[in-house]
C-alpha cells in the first residue's frame, strides 16, 4: 500500500471519528435536555422524528423535523402544526398535529388539533401549557428513523461505541507499526555508521548491512525460550 493511499485512508478515518463524536455530543445534549425541558432540544431547537402517518403528506413517517420550543406565552394561531404530549397506547409520547380551532374554555384559550391525514380531530383539547413546541417548517426526510434508533442503546452501542472500539484497536495498531518502522530505520542507520566508519569495499559494505538487518529481523521473529529446565 502506496503512502499517498495510506494518507487518505487516515483521513478518512478521522473524519469519520469527528462525526461519530458530533453524533454522539448530540445525543448526550439531547438527553439531557429532555430531563430538564421535557423535550430534547438544543438551544431551544427540538429535533424530532415522525412516527406515524397522520400529518401526511405536510410531514411523513421517519422525517426528522424541527420544531420551537413554546414557554405557555407564544401566541399560537390556527394552521400552526404544534407538538403536545398526548397519551399514546398508555405511554405519554410526543404527538404534532394542526390547531383546527381556538375556543375559551373557563376563560382560557383552548386548542383543538388534528392530523392532516386523520379523519377525526384529536379528543382533549390542548391549554397553552400544553403545547411544547411549534413547528418551523424545517424537515429531512428519512432521517427519522436513525434519530430515533441511535437513541436506543442497541443504536448507541452500534452506531457510537462499536466504531470507535474498533477506531481505538486501529490506532493502536498503527502505533505499534510506527514504532516498529521507526525502530527499523534507526537500526539501518547505526548499521550503515558503522560499515561507513570500517574499511570496507562497497560491496561488503552493503553485505554487511543486509546480514546486520537479517539478524536483527532473527531475534525479533524468535520466541523467548523458556529459561527453568525441566527435571
């Protein structure tokens, strides 16, 4: 393997342990921002991914889209596509839907939200406290589903740790073949000192220097013997 290919494979290589890095920092901020705000997001900025199909064809399942997180005061009007914390198969998860309609209920303003793709509007309607964050407009596709499987340990442990074990191992190898490279050129230097240094034709001179080399690559390759003989 030529050094010009060497070279950028090792670039190569780190680029991809950046990234790994940035995704994994992500992941980390994410996670705790969703224990302090209630919903991951950095620097006011949630990421999330669709799950369903019911805001088709505005979102789709598996975009990772990005919303703004609202505080109770954002004023919200009909159209906005918010996401609101709504019982889903007995698990409190994350849903965003259309605001339909604003109503007063008891004095208060009350939002009812329903899925493009949906027939029915959503049962409970939502309070301004209820609301987390308003959409943006801003969406990758497909992007989704690797947002939510990295958040899982299995995706975790493939996607973050897995490579950068694996990049560990490669640079501690490549350590170890720099040393050995280095070890090697400064032998071939003492061995051609010496010959330089001795009245030599130049002939023996580069015979010496291969016999110097074949023993040094002998004791490297022969195994320590075992020193305590047996009885």
């Amino acid at each position: 393997m030529n050094k010009v290919l060497k070279k950028v494979i090792n670039i190569i290589i780190d680029i991809i342990v950046v990234v790994i890095l940035l995704i994994s920092l992500l992941v980390v901020i994410l996670s705790v921002t969703s224990k302090s705000a209630g919903v991951p997001n950095i620097f006011g900025v949630a990421p999330m991914a669709v799950e369903t199909e019911s805001m088709k064809d505005t979102i789709n399942e598996g975009d990772l889209i990005f919303s703004k997180l609202t505080d109770g005061k954002t004023e919200l009007k009909e159209n906005d596509i918010v996401t609101f914390y709504q019982n889903i198969q007995g698990e409190q998860r994350l849903n965003t839907h259309r605001i339909i309609e604003i109503t007063e209920y008891n004095g208060e303003k009350v939002y009812k939200t329903k899925g493009d793709n949906n027939i029915d509007p959503d049962e409970e309607l939502k309070t301004a406290d209820q609301i987390v964050a308003i959409y943006t407009g801003g969406k990758i596709p497909v992007v989704g589903r690797f947002f939510n499987f990295i958040r899982t340990q299995l995706g975790f442990f493939l996607c973050i740790l897995l490579p950068m074990i694996i990049f560990f191992i490669y640079e501690a190898i490549r350590v170890i073949m720099n040393i050995i490279a280095y070890n090697k050129e400064k032998a071939l230097e003492a061995a051609a000192e010496t010959v330089a240094n001795s009245e030599l034709t130049e002939e023996q001179k580069q015979r010496a220097i291969a016999e110097y080399l074949a023993q040094q690559k002998a004791q490297q390759e022969t195994p320590t013997q075992d020193s305590d003989a047996e009885v």
